[in-house]
C-alpha cells in the first residue's frame, strides 16, 4: 500500500536566474523527508541535475518556466522517433493551461531517481527504482506511464500561479482563470503572465490534489497538433548521434567475432600501418577496436587486417525447424488452462506448426556511442532507449560511481528495442575501447555491423491444434511456443528453484480473446549463443500471427465465415468487437461482401489498447501454381484510451504497418556454422516507399486512460495478409518470411 503523499514532497519549485521558476515534481513515493531549502539560481537555460540532499527527495519530473513567458518541459523518456517530445508536453501544457506556441521541450540526463517513468515504479525491494521507476522507453509505457503525473504537475503549477496573480491584484483566486499562459481577471480586465508571476508563484506552497480537468474541458489533449521537433528534423539542427562531435575526438570501429562468443586469439596489422590516420588497434573483450582520425580511415584501416577466433556458437538456423518441433511434441510450462487439463500434448483434430525466423532490429541510424573518459570522470553522448542502466553500466566498467558519469541522451533514429539491450553491449564496448584509448572517442557501428551483431527477435515455432463443435464452432484450443527466452534461462531457473513463465514468450498467445471453452497455452525455453532481444511488439507479432490465421483455418473448416466467427466469439470482449466492426465498415466488408479483392482481417490487444487491421489485397493466379499478390490498402481501427494526439498515434500505427509489411514478407537472419548471411538492406530489405500500400487508419473516441500505440500496429498485419491470401488461394501460410514461398509472387 502507498503511503498518502505529503503536501511537502509533491513538488518543489525554484527561482531561476532572469525572473522564472523551476518546479520539480514527484508522485507515489512514500518517502517521508523533509523539503530542503530552494537550490541556487540556475541559468534560464541549464537541465537540473538529481537532487543531491542525503534524504534522497525524489522528483521525476521538471517543469520550467521563464520570464519570457515560455514553458519548457523536461522529459525523462527517450525520443526514437515516436513523438515523445510532443505528446508529454502536451500532457502538462493541457493543464497548465499554457500557450501551445510558447511551449518547448529538453531531452533528461539519465536518471532513473529523478526521471524515472511511474509506470516502471515497482512495489518495493529495488532500492531506488521504488522511488522512481525505470528510465526505460519501451513496450509502449510512455504516455501511459506519464499521462497521470504530468497531469497532477501542470495542474499544480497552475494553482500555484493562480495564487500568485491573487497577491498581486490582491482579488480572491476563485475570481481568476487562465488561458494560453496568462492568468486572467475578467472584472477588471488584468492580464498577467505566467512569465511574470512565475518568480512569485516559485514561493507558494504547492497544493496536495491539485484539481483537474474534466476530460470534457480539455483544449490540447485529443488534438491533432504538429509536433514540436517537427522544424527541427526538417531543417537537419537536432543532434543524433552519428551527427555529435566532441573537440579532439578519434573514431573507433572494432573487428568483431565472426561467431557470436567466439574469442580472439591473434592479429596482424599488416597494410593497415600505410592508411593516412590510422592510429592503432587495442584487444577489447568484444574484438579488437581499430582506432583513427575518422570514420574513412578507420573503416579502411580495418579492411586490411587480419584476426584469429577460436570458439563461439556454430549454429545453423537450417537445422532449427527440426529441432523446435520436436520440442514442441514434449510438454511445456503451462500459462493458461481454462479447463484444467493434465500438462500433455496439444489435443485437437486440426493441427499446424508455425516457425519464425531470427529478425533484426535494423534502425535507419546503426548504433554509436561517443565517450569522453578522463580518469576520474566521464561523459557519454548516445541515443539510448534506457540511459540510466547505460549510465550505470559505463560506470562498473569504468570503475568509477554512477555520478561521475554524466549521459547525455540525444535523439535516436530508430531503436525497436534495441537501444535497451539487456546485453548493454555497445555501452560496454565503447566503456572498455575508452579505458585503453585515453582521449575522446566515437564507437561507431556499420550498417554491416548492427545488422550483424545479434541481439535478434528470437527463432520461434508454434503448435496449434483445436477441435471443432460440429456447430460450426470452435470446442478445443492448444498453443505451444517453443523460443529463446529473453528474461529466463536455465541459470535464472535454477536459482529461482523451479521452472518459470517467460513472459516475452507467451505474449499474444496467452491472452488469446476468443471466446472457446477450453484453451491451453504451455512454452518452452530455448537456449543457445545467439545473442537475442526484444524487437517492435516482441512475441505478440509472432504469436498473434499464429493465432490469427489458424483462426480463419478453423472457420473454413467449420464453414463459417471469419468475420462472423470472430464476431460471435468476441460478445464478450466489447472493446475488440468495437475495433473489429469498425474496420470491418471502413473497408465496407461484410459477409455477403463479392468483388475481385480478397480481405484478411486480424485482432489483437495489448498495452492497454486494442486493434484491427483489415488488408486488401488482389490475389491474382498465375502459371506453376504462383499467386501474384498486391496489396490494395491497409485498415486499421484503434481503440487506445485517450489519444493525446490523434496525428502521433496515426503515425505511430502506419509506421508499425511499415515495419511489419517488411519482416512479414522479406525479414530473416540466417546463420550458417554460427556465421549470418545478411549484412545490409541488399540481403535484409526493409519496405521501400513505392512498396507501402495506401493506409487509412481510424481512433476511437474512448474514455479509457491512454493506451500503448508504438508496439500496437506491428502483430496484426502479418496475419491480416496471410488470411486475405488464404481466402483466396486456401493455402494457409505458416513459416515466415512470406517472400521464400515459391508459390508467391508479390507485385
């Protein structure tokens, strides 16, 4: 149980330099410390650090406002490209009641204590992380993780200011409103800015439970407003890392194991010496780190010599299908059993076996890290989905205390995942390339290297089986996923005790929404020395995929339809009834629906939102048993809470389409003896844009707390289109990706 908040703990504000105040923020802590005095001024422009009192006072949130009568809010999560530096601003400017035109955004330091997402916040045991939650971007917990407590600081800030404006014009606050960052007394017609009350305002006692707005009052939650790094992108000024330089800075790539955990026993320099720039290799526990004056000297430098590995994982992922199944005819670890069964084999008349390959994150930016170690401190630039584990690891590896490493967190073009491995392998890297460097450095990574480095979404394989009713209903259903697990592994079992759940793996089939009297889910926990990850939307895109399409498998057989099977069994879900006949009429299908396009449709929810997408497609037959397939549009009905901003869940969606369209039909990673064979977007494409069919995508109105989009738009398109290229080729599709299908062509 939570300790009710004190008055003094909720927020502290601070004058700042030039006439502004600074409001830190915190929620759900049961700290019971008293408030410090006020820190010094701080320049207009300077991002607070962590709170440095012994009490350790907490705040995960900032909020400034300057003289000039602009807001800026400080955000803790990362922006990878899905709007975060819009949609948390709007959060507080909603209730503040600001300017939206005045309102700008500054990307945290890494600190879990003093930025750390609530959603993240445990229920005790974690030290810190009990008082702040993680600073991780991930499985969709932005805005839903900060959507309460950014509220509860604009409006407090609010009152506070309101109460600052009533000294002044010495009228009771009830006789005050505001609007657009001004506080107003209509009687007597006085505007005053928060700018200008701000000083004032940074004195008041903050309220305990500031008042909010009904959702009904709302002027910028629910609206379609540009987002704010939006001029910053188009013109090129906003930093990333590939971009960011530091004074004498020398460039690193590393010679990496050509089998992961391979290690390395020998090099030879040879015609590297001759390259203009080159400047020296130093063994490094992942390879053997090639330094020089740039990028070109360094790349060419490495070209040229030569290493000796001994070891490491010499698997070949044509092997694998054999051996899944043949996990999967054994009985696993149990996490849904509607009807009780004994742990055994999946039962049902109408069986099918599902295999996904190992798939790569491959962001639009590879990976990089620029470090500058001095001994005694560091400091690091990185785009990074989880700073302050970054932060944390650079620090063990450094030898040095978490606060002599600062992280400066810069905008990511792209990460899926990746900038929060649980490896911190590229952290590590660059951590250990700068202890034997010695002066400012840049690590950076080659397309070919990110595509290569591992950390992929595990090999997976699924067993469905079910029996039918004879009603044209669905009587049994089974599902088996044997997958490299993520956060459990033999080692982690044996010290638990027992054998566990792994969460990652059962995502999507677990939480199966139809309405079928007996369903069982079991999984089994695969290990070997591929290096794997959490990628965009994790097991739910391979699970529900499997779901989905065994799904309209089932309705042939019953010779039902699958929208009105799926419609019947969904009564008791309304919010997936809600989405599923919402796209349904976007596309204008119905059963009795008969034109020359075939239709799939698919359904899934998660991350507290829910979600169809329908796929059009023409599926036209050719010679040799080839289908040529086109896909006409992509319908997607979502159902995500409150939309803080329709435009950035739209993208957000239609991005998730992109980056499914491409894994479905071209994504794989092979190995051959532990070696891959992809290394770039020749042999690993990614949808080109002349490829992207025409999408419409519709949001609800729903009065429920705001739902995850980011990983939302990703696990339905892929059964979406197997189901509309069954129902016109009754070939159900079940290994992954659709392009190695002899049987189709798609146009």
């Amino acid at each position: 149980m939570k300790k009710t908040l004190l008055r003094r703990d909720f927020l502290r504000a601070t004058a700042i330099a030039g006439g502004g105040m600074l409001v830190a923020c915190k929620w759900d802590s049961d700290s019971s410390s008293r408030p410090t005095p006020a820190s010094s001024a701080r320049r207009n422009d300077e991002t607070p650090a962590a709170d440095p009192n012994a009490e350790r006072w907490t705040p995960n949130a900032f909020i400034r406002i300057s003289a000039d009568n602009f807001v800026t809010v400080i955000v803790g999560a990362a922006e990878i490209g899905q709007g975060t530096m819009t949609a948390v601003p709007m959060i507080v400017a909603e209730e503040l009641d600001a300017d939206w035109e005045r309102v700008s955004w500054e990307q945290s330091e890494a600190s879990a204590i003093t930025y750390g997402n609530p959603f993240w916040q445990s229920e005790g045991g974690l030290g810190d992380l009990d008082q702040a939650g993680l600073q991780i971007t991930a499985a969709s917990t932005t805005v839903r993780g900060y959507y309460d407590s950014q509220r509860r600081a604009g409006a407090a800030v609010r009152q506070m200011l309101l109460e600052a404006a009533s000294d002044q014009l010495n009228v009771p606050v009830e006789s005050l409103t505001t609007r657009n960052s001004f506080v107003i007394h209509t009687a007597s017609r006085s505007r005053l800015s928060y700018g200008s009350l701000a000083a004032a305002a940074a004195e008041k006692l903050p309220p305990l439970s500031p008042p909010l707005k009904d959702p009904s009052e709302f002027r910028l939650i629910g609206q379609r407003k540009q987002r704010l790094d939006a001029a910053e992108k188009s013109d090129g000024s906003l930093d990333y890392g590939f971009d960011f330089k530091i004074p004498n800075m020398v460039t690193v790539m590393v010679i990496r194991a050509p089998r992961f955990g391979a290690q390395l026993i020998g090099h030879k320099v040879g015609d590297a010496v001759d390259v203009d720039g080159f400047r020296g290799v130093h063994p490094i526990p992942s390879g053997l780190a090639v330094v020089a004056d740039d990028y070109w000297s360094a790349e060419q430098a490495r070209k040229l010599i030569t290493t000796e590995w001994i070891g490491g994982e010499e698997l070949s992922t044509a092997d694998l299908k054999d051996q899944f199944d043949t996990r999967n005819s054994l009985p696993g670890v149990p996490v849904r059993n509607d009807a009780l069964r004994l742990p055994g084999l999946p039962s049902g008349d109408i069986t099918e076996d599902y295999h996904f390959p190992y798939l790569a994150h491959a962001p639009m930016e590879p990976l990089n890290v620029t470090i500058d170690y001095r001994g005694s401190e560091c400091e690091i630039w990185c785009g990074s989905q989880w700073p302050d584990m970054d932060q944390l690891v650079a620090a063990t590896v450094l030898g040095l205390p978490p606060a002599a490493v600062k992280f400066n967190n810069l905008l990511s073009g792209g990460g899926f995942g990746r900038r929060a491995c649980l490896g911190f392998d590229y952290i590590q890297e660059a951590a250990h390339v700068a202890r034997v460097v010695g002066q400012p450095l840049k690590v950076v990574w080659t397309r070919e290297d990110d595509i290569r480095g591992g950390y992929y979404r595990p090999y997976t394989a699924c067993r469905l089986s079910a029996s039918l009713d004879g009603a044209g209903g669905i009587a049994s259903w089974s599902h088996r996923v044997a997958s490299q697990t993520l956060l459990v592994n033999p080692i982690v079992e044996t010290a638990l005790g027992q054998v566990t759940e792994e969460v990652q793996t059962s995502q999507g089939a677990k939480e199966m929404p139809y309405a079928i009297p007996d369903v069982y889910v079991d999984t089994h926990a695969i290990s070997n020395g591929v290096p794997t990850l959490w990628v965009r939307s994790v097991a739910n895109a391979t699970n529900v995929y499997a779901v989905e399409t065994f799904f309209d498998h089932l309705a042939k057989q019953a010779g039902r339809h699958p929208l009105s099977l799926r419609r019947e069994l969904l009564q008791e879900k309304p919010r997936h009834l809600a989405v599923l006949n919402a796209v349904a009429e976007m596309a204008n299908w119905t059963p009795e629906t008969n034109d020359s396009l075939f239709r799939g449709v698919a359904v899934f929810a998660s991350y507290e939102s829910v979600i169809a997408q329908l796929i059009e497609a023409d599926v036209e037959k050719q010679g040799e048993g080839k289908h040529k397939v086109s896909i006409r549009k992509v319908y997607s009905a979502v159902d995500c809470g409150t939309a803080v901003n329709p435009d950035l869940v739209e993208a957000q969606i239609e991005s998730g389409i992109v980056f499914a369209l491409s894994s479905i039909l071209f994504g794989e990673i092979e190995l051959e003896n532990g070696e891959v064979k992809q290394s770039n977007f020749h042999d690993y494409p990614v949808l080109r844009m002349y490829q992207s069919p025409a999408m419409e995508t519709r949001v609800l109105p729903s009065d429920h707390s705001p739902g995850g989009v980011g990983e939302l738009g990703v696990p339905c398109v892929g059964p979406a289109l197997a189901n509309a290229i069954y129902a016109a080729t009754e070939t159900l599709y079940t290994s992954l990706p659709l392009n190695r299908h002899a049987s189709l062509v798609f146009e």
